[in-house]
C-alpha cells in the first residue's frame, strides 16, 4: 500500500455556488438573476427544474455549516448572490442580503472554518443584462461598485476572495455554445465577453488593493487537458488550441498583460474581432494572490478538420466516465498544473473544485459511492505528484458539499459528497464524505 502524504500547512475544504444550493429565490429582497430567467424557460434545463428552492440553504445554512465542521474543512468556498446585495445589479444596497451573509460567515468563523468568498458565480442580475449584460462595459463598473460593497462589509472577516468562477463559462458556454445563461450562440460576442469579464476582474483586483482590504484575492478559471494522440504536428496543435482556449487565453492578460497570439490569429481566422480598448490590458494584468483551479476531466484528442471550434475530436480510449458523461483523467490534473508553473511561475494555487458526478442514492441510510471514493483518491494522487514537482499548492476544495442544481442538467446529476432529498431536503452523509473526513484529518491516505 502507497501512503500519499501532504504538507502539514495543506488547507482542505468543499465548495458550493449561491444559485445551485441557496433557493429562497424571492426571499430577502432578492432580485431576478439570468439563471432565473433561463431556468424558467422551457427546454433550457432538464425536466424544467430551477433553483427556486434549491437545496434551500439559504435557511439551512447552520445544518450545511456543521457539516463542513465535521467534515474537518478548513475552508468552505462559497459565493454571494450579486441580486441579493444589489436586485438590480445597481443601485440601493439590500441590507437583508449582507444580513444573510454575515450570518452564513460568522456560523463559518464560529466553528473555525476559512470563508472562501466568490464574487461572480454566474448569476448576473437580470436587469444588468437587460443593459446588455457583459457585453456592456457599464456593467463591470458595477461588478466593481457590488465588489466594493463586499470588501468593505467584510473586511477582517473574509481573508480569501475569488472574482470570477470559470469565466470559459461564462464567456463561451453561455454565449457561444448557449447551454447556460443567457443561452447565446455568437462566437464574436462570446470573445468580447471573455474580455470584459477579466477587465471587470483587473478593476476588482485594482480596488481591492487601493481599499488595503486584508487577506488575498484570485480568479477561479476551469481546465481541461487534451493529450495528443499522436507526435503529429497537427495532433499537438490541435490540442494546444483547445488547452489554450482555457489556459492561456484566461492566463496570459492576467500573468504576462497580453493575450496568446496563437489565439488571437486562430480566432481572428473565425471572424472575430475583438475590441481591445487602451489602458486595457494593464488593466487585467494585475497581480494576484492565488490562482483557483477547477479540474473535472481531460481526454486524449486528435486533429480532426472542421470539426468545432479548433479542429480536433476526442479518441475514446476507454477510459471510465463518470454518470454526467465526463471522461476521468487523473493525469489531466497534474499536466495542468505542472504546465501552469512552467508557463507563469511559482503562483499559489487552490484546488477550487475538483469532484464527480455519481448518481447513488441511501440504501439503509448510507450511501455507498466507492466510485466517487475511488476519483478522489486519483486526483489526490496528480496532486501529490504535483506537489512533489514542485508546484505551490495550498489547499484542495472538492466539489460539492451537496448534492445540489447542476445548471442546465437541473436535479439530475449528483455532485455532493453529501446526498440531499430534494423533496424533504434530508441531507445524508456519502462514504465519500467520510473517506474524505478521514483524509483531512490524517493529511494522508492510503492506495
């Protein structure tokens, strides 16, 4: 048996989003956000579910936060819904949404947890993007206005701070593929989009520091890995694009101040032509404290003319797949991250989310998810290989606490290490959990 050792200063946790788990849409002088619009029309979401009531943790908080105290999380990330600080996305501040908040970190800090704060985890506020959402420029002055709010509210209480979740989704998936909201398909609004969004991040990060708030503030990009399936030049480069297009093009404006110009002509070759104002980049280029890194899955890939958006298909070696189709690739995790270092240098890094979706459901009252057990265990192990190559890694956050509304696959796929009845909001504890508990507790585990 290997036993699998990590550092002693190694920060362990779990993560949840606002709209997947909080419900009380309408409570709380909550405004609309685009999920509601988009969940709320039909054929957007998988048997029409929405995230009205959710895991209802917006008055479960106290259960949910004794269960990161006995999971042993250092840290639990969470993120504010934008429209419970600011219904409009502007405008006057609720004070019963920064109430509810405050509850939810003082229960954190109460039982000795870190509160991870993540500012935009995809939920607009409707009205914003009724004013053209990201693609409005007006609007990330008003991400800065809902981020000033939240740095002062909470200064000396929240010392980790994340701007954006995944913004690949938020740009491409939501406006170019059209799976999440707003559901647009437009390859150039997506790319402006994609800019936008990490401007609006920049001018966060620019006013985080002018305020001296305390603590540390990062970005949260997802990630993938294409290994060529061959050492033909058109293999390789086919799936340096597709890497690229989550890496790099998130990366390099905010590590090296410009965008990767392998992209640029790439996309330029799609028609795209985006509108890069000046004093823009040195915007976005602004230093940050930590890097969060979301890791689900990665492929082995092949050049493949026309085929998407950058000319490559995906072999079907197979390898398993997790319940929500995701092939599981362990050594995705570690050429992403042993590729970060090279690229951008000694950076520390979060693992944001890292999870899997298995679909088990209590028999007798356990629930018996060895083969979510058995991804953990794989991923920890890229980890530590990771760590022993030497990239500065801080702390490991798995998706998800619970059970929870995976976006456009509704209630469908279950992600949580914690199983939630969506009909009775019973929440009970997975195998998973308890492996991981034991986990935390040790630093180490056994393979």
């Amino acid at each position: 048996m290997a036993i699998i050792k990590f550092p002693k200063e190694m920060k362990w946790g779990s993560a949840t989003a606002s709209y997947q788990i909080e419900g009380a849409v309408k409570e709380g002088g909550r405004g609309p956000s685009i999920w509601d619009t988009f969940s709320h029309t039909p054929g957007n979401v998988i048997n029409g579910d929405n995230g009205d009531v959710a895991c209802d943790s917006y008055h479960r908080y106290e259960e949910d936060v004794k269960l990161l105290k006995d999971l042993g999380a250092d840290v639990y990330r969470f993120s504010v819904s934008w429209s419970r600080i600011f219904p409009d996305g502007t405008g006057e501040v609720n004070q019963e949404g920064l109430d509810y908040y405050h509850k939810l970190v003082d229960a954190l800090l109460d039982e000795g947890i870190e509160p991870m704060c993540t500012l935009y985890h995809w939920d607009l506020p409707q009205k914003l993007q009724d004013n053209g959402g990201w693609n409005n420029r007006e609007n990330m002055e008003a991400f800065v206005t809902y981020a000033e709010v939240m740095f002062r509210e909470f200064n000396g209480k929240i010392n980790y701070w994340i701007t954006l979740n995944e913004p690949w989704c938020v740009a491409f998936l939501s406006n170019y593929i059209g799976a999440h909201a707003p559901g647009n398909r437009d390859l150039n609004l997506a790319t402006q989009i994609s800019h936008h969004i990490m401007l609006a991040h920049g001018k966060a990060v620019k006013k985080f520091r002018s305020l001296n708030v305390k603590g540390q503030i990062g970005y949260a990009p997802n990630t993938t890995w294409l290994e060529p399936y061959s050492n033909k030049q058109e293999d390789i480069e086919a799936c340096r694009r597709e890497v690229g297009h989550y890496i790099d093009w998130f990366m390099d404006p905010v590590f090296k101040g410009e965008y990767p110009q392998f992209m640029l002509d790439w996309l330029g070759g799609k028609g795209v032509k985006l509108v890069i104002e000046d004093g823009d980049m040195e915007t976005i280029h602004q230093a940050i404290d930590f890097l969060g890194i979301n890791y689900y899955t990665g492929h082995i890939a092949r050049y493949k003319e026309n085929e998407g958006l950058f000319d490559f298909e995906i072999v079907d070696s197979g390898t398993d797949k997790t319940d929500i189709g995701w092939e599981i690739y362990p050594e995705g995790l570690y050429k992403v991250l042993t590729t970060i270092k090279e690229k951008y240098g000694d950076i520390p890094i979060y693992i944001t989310e890292n999870g899997s979706c298995y679909n088990d459901e209590p028999e007798n009252g356990q629930v018996k998810d060895t083969k979510r057990i058995d991804y953990l265990q794989r991923h920890l192990v890229a980890l530590d290989r990771s760590i022993q190559s030497g990239v500065n890694i801080k702390g490991y956050l798995t998706w998800s606490l619970l059970d929870n509304f995976e976006w456009a696959f509704g209630y469908s796929m279950r992600f949580g290490i914690v199983h939630v009845n969506y009909r009775t909001q019973e929440r009970t504890k997975k195998d998973s959990f308890y492996w991981l508990k034991q986990t935390f507790e040790n630093n180490w585990f056994e393979m």
